[in-house]
C-alpha cells in the first residue's frame, strides 16, 4: 500500500504564480494545496458517478417499483 508518493508536475506560469498567491493567502504549501485539489478532483468524480442511474426510468412506460414487483413476481419472491 502506498501511504505517500513525491512526484513532479509541470505547471504553467500563470497558474503556478496564482497557486503561490492562493497558498501565501491560505498560508498553506503548495503541496497542501494540490492535496486538498487532488482530493477535491476524486470526491467529485465518485459524485458524478453517483448520478449516472439519475433519470433512467424517465421515459420507461412503468414505474421502477411496479418493474421490480415484476421481476420478483417472475423468480416466485415476495
């Protein structure tokens, strides 16, 4: 299991000097900041696919609830 890893990242010049003012505001370092980035960039990829299924049953002609009874009816569950 890796607990951390050091690695290189090229940085335009524009953002870099933003990240600098961001992290001198924030008083925190540029490693804090791309952590905090990183983890922001993960939380809101697990999001998106949390709503993948959204609006699946919009154009079914039955209700999700009645297509499950369905289903159970056919395996013989109640």
């Amino acid at each position: 299991m890796i607990t951390s890893m050091r690695t290189i990242v090229d940085i335009p010049d524009e953002q870099l000097g933003a990240l600098a003012r961001l992290c001198e505001k924030q008083e925190i370092s540029r490693a804090e900041a791309v952590r905090r980035a990183v983890d922001r960039l993960i939380k809101e990829s697990k999001s998106e696919q949390k709503d993948v299924g959204f609006g699946t049953w919009k154009h079914k002609k039955i209700e999700s609830r009645r297509f499950v009874e369905k289903l159970r009816n056919e395996w013989g569950h109640r």
